[in-house]
C-alpha cells in the first residue's frame, strides 16, 4: 500500500465535501472557581485514562462572573488557563467570554485571550445574531493576540438562527452550538416552557427546525454542529437518549456538558458501537487494497462515497477514546487531541 492510499484523501477530491476540525464530542462548561478546577483535574485524569483528551473545558466568564467581578474572574480564568496547560501541554481549555454588547467584552478579551491566547483552543462568542459581529468579534481576538485563534459562536435567538448559513461560512468560526433556552424565551411565550426540557426540546417543530438549520448550515461549510444543554442532569437515561438523537437524527457531532456526570455519557452516546468500527475497517482496508476502487463487501456496492463515511467513523472513533485495530491505526493520529507543548512562561 502507498501513501497515496491514505484514506484522508478522499476528503480532499470530492466535490463540494468540507471537513470539519477534529473536536472532541463534548464540551463542558463550567464558571465558578471550585468547579473550573475539578472541570480541569477531570479532564487530565481521563486523558490519562483513555490516551486521548475526550472533551474541551470551556471556562464560562458570561454566567461564571458575579456581577460587578467581572475583572476578578477574567483573571482567575486567565491563570488557571496558564497553570493547568504548563501542568498538562495536551489540555484543551477555551473561554466563553462575555457577548460582544456587554462592556466586560473588551477587558475579557484583554485579560484573557490577550494574556494566554496562546494556550486556548478557542474563544466562545455567546448571542451572536449576524456575521458582522463574527467579524467584530475576530478582529478584536486578532487584535489581542493573533489570526489563529478559533471562534466557537453561540446562536440564541430566531434571527440568529436565519443567519445560520451565513455565519458558518466566515472562515474563524470553527463550531456553532445552539442557546435553547434564550431560543425559546425569545418567543414571548408562543413556545412553551416543556420545549426546554429534555423531552420538549426535540418535539416542538420551532426548536427542531432551529436545531436542523444550524446542523445543516455547519455541514455546508465544513463546521462542528453543537447540541444544546440538557438541564436535567442527575437523569442519565434522559440524557443518553438526547445526545443518541442529537448524533443519530439532527446531525450534531458534538454536545454541551454542564454537569461532570454528563461528561461520560455524552462521550459514549457519540461514539460508534463496536460493530461499527468492525465493519468500517473491513470496509476501508478492502478499499484501500483495491486503490479506492469500487468494492463489493457482504453482497453490497461501496466506493469513495461510503469509503468517506467509515473514514469518518473511524476518526470519531478515537475521538471518543476507542481502541482501534492496529491496521487501521496507522492511519489516524496517535498524538491526544490538544495544544502542542507551550513553553514555560
């Protein structure tokens, strides 16, 4: 087998296909300080675990800070992002800082990103409502520290939901998540208060259309669709069916976490079962003996097509923290998703 039959590829030469960043399935959140830490000690102790950094730690100045303390928290985030990645160099922290209206905006840009933009993954920009604020947002980032920093953007309202196509198409933003439940308030009570729960949120036809056109708009444009909080967090079963449909039916490949019990689940929910991974690899290495060629596998037809599918199974495979047979390991990345080594500073 050559190197040109890397599996990556067939992302490359088909027409109209974008591929999204490689971001773990989940992404938790978490704003006051005894919990930042524990957010932080829990993802080096499953890194450790699994080999692999399995969710991001995004560390919430919008509802983390007290009002009028602002300034305080910003740089109580500041520090634990510089301490945590000395301590741990494949850590992956990001920072919700507040929208781009409120006037702590400015200073958490400075105090943060201006101080360790170097060791974030990416800024997350709450109520954004059109392009022009990812622009504003962006230049302000660059501003404090550079063009290469991500933008995760959070869509909270039905007029930044029409927008959604449009914002996935700027070329900093890398994940778009959708706010339920401002999205439901902005209603003014013409959607009820059960299409915030667990269950109410993937039947009333208002949340799931919002919820399908950012997941479309994401695909369109090679971005990373994100799933909305569950708030019930000490129920795990409701929980596990919510972050199995966000994957299976609405497209989402990456889910909120607000609790550390939901961490894990959310983890195995996105994850493909063992079977899948099974018939991925059979799939892929037949392809890959045949020169990507077309192939019959079980009586059915597969080529570049399906054989892009089971390459993307395989990657959220060990994104998820799976063990992948040895010949198909050589494909993926053996690194843990996160920062390169910073030096110290």
């Amino acid at each position: 087998m050559t190197d040109f039959a890397h599996p990556q590829d067939l992302l490359l030469d088909a027409q109209g296909v974008c591929a999204a960043a490689a971001l773990p399935v989940c992404d938790h959140y978490s704003g006051q300080p005894e919990r930042m830490r524990k957010s932080l000690q829990l993802q080096a102790e499953l890194t450790a675990e699994l080999g692999r950094c399995v969710f991001d730690v995004t560390l919430d100045c919008e509802d983390g800070a007290t009002v009028g303390q602002e300034a305080a928290h910003a740089d109580l985030v500041a520090d634990l992002v510089r301490t945590h990645t000395q301590a741990h160099p494949q850590a992956r922290v990001a920072v919700r800082v507040h929208a781009l209206e409120h006037t702590a905006f400015v200073d958490d840009v400075a105090r943060i990103v201006g101080q360790v933009g170097d060791r974030l993954t990416h800024v997350m920009l709450p109520k954004v409502e059109n392009v022009d604020q990812v622009a504003l947002a962006a230049r302000a980032l660059d501003r404090a520290y550079g063009p290469n920093l991500p933008l995760h953007v959070l869509l909270e309202s039905p007029a930044a939901v029409q927008q959604a196509f449009a914002i996935a198409a700027h070329p900093r933003v890398q994940s778009i998540s959708f706010g339920l439940m401002d999205f439901v308030s902005a209603h003014g009570g013409a959607i009820p208060a059960s299409a915030m729960g667990v269950q109410g949120q993937f039947q009333h036809p208002l949340v799931l259309r919002a919820k399908l056109e950012i997941a479309a708009a994401c695909h369109a444009y090679g971005k990373v669709p994100s799933h909305c909080v569950v708030t019930e967090f000490q129920d795990t079963q409701a929980l596990t069916q919510a972050a199995q449909r966000a994957s299976q039916e609405l497209g989402y490949t990456r889910m909120w976490s607000i609790h550390p019990a939901q961490i894990r689940p959310i983890v195995a929910a996105f994850a493909p079962v063992a079977a899948q991974i099974e018939e991925a690899c059979a799939i892929l290495l037949a392809g890959a003996a045949a020169h990507w060629g077309p192939i019959s596998h079980a009586g059915v037809l597969h080529d570049r097509a399906s054989y892009r599918y089971y390459w993307h199974l395989l990657q959220r495979a060990q994104q998820t923290g799976l063990t992948l047979p040895d010949n198909v390991r050589r494909w993926l990345p053996q690194q843990a998703l996160g920062l390169p080594a910073q030096p110290d500073s």
